[in-house]
C-alpha cells in the first residue's frame, strides 16, 4: 500500500474517532396539560412539565415545552419536535395531564378536547404512538415518560355513549404493542390510575426529579429507583412500570461526569474576563427563554395588572409610544378581551439574545400566534410574528423595558 493511501486512512480514522467522540445531540418534548376546558383542573401536570424540563436541560438536552394545549398547539409542537430531531441521537418525550386508552391504543388529551361520544376521538385527541413513530424513526434511542394515567372523567363518559365493547374508553394506558430502539415509562401499572398528588409535583414526577441525573445508573436502575419511592409514597397503591427494546445501556448522566457538565463547554476563559462574564447577561439565555415561555407568551389575561407589574417596569415603550403600567395593563386587557380563544408560542431554535451592559439584553425571536375572535363574522388571526424585546433585569427577574413585533412570511 502506499504512502499517500496509508496516510489517507489514518485521516479517516482520525475523522471517525473524531465524530465518534462528539456527543449526540438530545432532544426532548415535555408537555403538561392541566386546565381542560371540560374536564377540570390537574393541579400538577403543568408544575412536573416545568420541573422536568428544566431538570432535561441542566443535563444536556435541548428541550421544547408546551403547557396547556389545546389539539392544534399540541401538534405544532410535535412538528416542532419532529424537526428538531433532524440529526439527533436520542429522543425524549414527557407527557403529564389526562390521557385514555381505546381499543389498546393511547391517546394524549388536549385541554380544548370535547369526548362526548366515541366517534370524536380521532378529531379531539392525539395518538400517543404517532409520537413515538416520529422518534424511532428519526433516533437512535426513544423514550417516553407518560404520567398520563390519572382518573380519567373523559373516559367515563366515553364509556357511557359508547355502543361496541372496542370503542369503550378504560382506565389508565394500555401497553404499546410493538417499540424499536425505545423505553416507555409509565407512571403506573397498565390500566391502572396514578395519583395527582398533594404537593408540587405527581408522586412519579418527584421520583423521576430526584433519580434522573444521577451519575452512572443506567435507565432501567433509574426505573427501579423511581418505583420504590413511589410504592412507598403511595403506601402501594402506584406501581410505576415500563416497557423497552433499547438495544443497548442507556445513562441521563454519566459515572463521574457531574449533571452540569454533559454539555460540551468551552474553554475557561482567563481570569481577567472571567468578572466581565459575571456581569454580563450573555449566559443568561435560558432564564429569558423561561420568562419568555412561562410569563410573555402564557399572560394571566384576567389579572392583567397583575400580570402588566410582572412582565413590564414602572414604564415601556410599546409600537414607539411610552406608557405607564396602568396604560399598558388596559391596551393588553382590550386586545386579548376581542378573542374567545387565543395561543402563543416561541419558535423552536428562534431566540437571539445581546447583552447591553450588566443587566439589560436584547431578545429577539419568532413568535407563533393564533387568535380566534369572539365575534363570528370577524377572520381567525393567526400567522407568525419577529419580536424585539428591550429587557432589564430586576431582583426577581426580567422586565420588559420596549416591545415591537414585525409579520413574517
């Protein structure tokens, strides 16, 4: 063999060992449905969704979250995750709310769903195993954490109207029939009910929190780890229980390497910067996209001067003009007062953020939105919007010091 074709394999096997070495990218999906429009309130799936999937980051996923969805924002989202799967090793998907199983198949529950009568379930509801088709066929590794056993009133009344045994809606989540590459937890037994629970968080999303990031456990460890404690919050009454085909070990973190270390950093910077990089906001992204996800795009609009002191400083410039708090609580009030219905969400991957000195950023980002009217007559707005926010840290967070917004294609 000659010299240039030894030389050219061992730069290819530097490129392999090289790619080998890069961590896989992972992604998640966490949604917490809670307030359904004609099933109650959950006191707890949006707290375990939030929980979660600040815990999924603080270990090295790149997470998309929605809470409160009715059926279309819900499958925006999927797409969202769909595309953000593009490239990536692992796939995660959490879900925490109202989910019901029908002739063995599982459905997730938008907050807008109206179950009245069978026939209405393709209509109203999401197949659970759509989402897991998306995954296993764009991953390596898919899992899919379901706290979506809880007692159920859609499936009682779907009982009630339904006229064939296979159209009758059961209590809990029934087993998939058939993973590739996959681990599903749920977070109790098939067709058995799980607990809401009495605190912050469901008994099995306090369980996962406090197990997830544990170094060196493989997942089914975890699993194990997570139903014990369980069992005996619930003095037995929860067993959480799982079904998988990963064809090899799987770790959250790994043995030795601390949660916050799974991303890959940059080098230290030298001491003479470090102080400037203490003060700046530049690191700061994940808290503005916090604010921005948690309290811009999801307002109280029926405490909205409530909401107004929260979100904006004493003042701000709205579209160019200053106004007062009290101002600004009434142009927000008479804007979302014209919808019967309305939803915002930030566009996967959008967020740009600059740091103006100690405590002031820029964010921009693309905003999806989608307002139906209350007025019949009147056109449903909806479309996509770039936002220009101005930004000033205050003890207890971000305040929004100018907002504009422009129409994108």
């Amino acid at each position: 063999m000659g010299r240039l074709a030894i030389l050219a394999l061992a730069f290819l096997g530097l490129l392999l060992l090289s790619a080998d070495a890069q961590p896989q990218r992972r992604v998640a999906l966490v949604i917490g449905n809670g307030t359904y429009a004609e099933a109650g309130t959950l006191a707890n799936p949006v707290n375990d969704a939030l929980d979660i999937a600040d815990k999924l980051r603080s270990i090295g996923f790149e997470v998309i979250e929605g809470n409160d969805l009715g059926k279309r924002e819900l499958e925006r989202s999927i797409g969202e995750f769909s595309d953000a799967l593009e490239g990536a090793g692992v796939g995660l998907f959490y879900y925490a709310g109202h989910g019901l199983q029908v002739d063995g198949r599982n459905y997730i529950v938008p907050v807008d769903a109206r179950l009245d009568v069978p026939v209405k379930l393709q209509l109203e509801a999401v197949p659970i195993d759509e989402v897991l088709d998306i995954m296993e066929q764009q991953t390596k590794v898919s899992l899919v954490f379901l706290d979506a056993c809880r007692n159920n009133p859609f499936a009682r009344s779907l009982s009630r109207t339904a006229t064939t045994r296979s159209a009758t809606a059961l209590a809990g989540l029934a087993q998939f029939d058939s993973t590739r590459g996959s681990f599903i937890a749920f977070s109790t037994a098939p067709g058995a009910v799980a607990m809401d629970g009495s605190g912050r968080n469901s008994p099995f999303a306090e369980a996962l929190l406090r197990h997830i990031a544990e170094p060196g456990q493989s997942i089914n460890d975890m699993m194990i780890a997570v139903r014990r404690d369980v069992v005996s919050q619930t003095r037995e009454a929860q067993r959480p229980w799982e079904q998988g085909s990963l064809l090899e070990r799987f770790e959250f973190v790994s043995d030795g390497q601390p949660a916050q270390q799974q991303k890959p950093a940059a080098a230290p910077a030298p001491a003479t910067e470090v102080a400037a990089l203490e003060r700046s906001v530049g690191d700061d992204k994940g808290s503005i996209e916090k604010f921005l996800r948690q309290d811009y795009l999801a307002p109280d609009t029926k405490a909205m001067s409530e909401t107004v002191k929260r979100l904006y400083g004493p003042s701000a410039t709205i579209f160019g003009t200053r106004y007062d708090a009290d101002a600004i609580a009434k142009v927000k009030a008479d804007w979302f007062a014209q919808w019967a219905s309305w939803s915002l969400a930030l566009e996967y991957g959008s967020l740009e953020v600059t740091p103006h000195g100690e405590d002031r950023a820029e964010a921009v980002f693309a905003m999806r939105y989608d307002y139906l009217p209350k007025d019949k007559t009147a056109a449903r707005l909806t479309g996509k919007a770039r936002v220009t926010l101005e930004l000033v840290k205050a003890d207890d967070g971000w305040r929004i010091e100018s907002e504009t917004s422009q129409a994108m294609q």
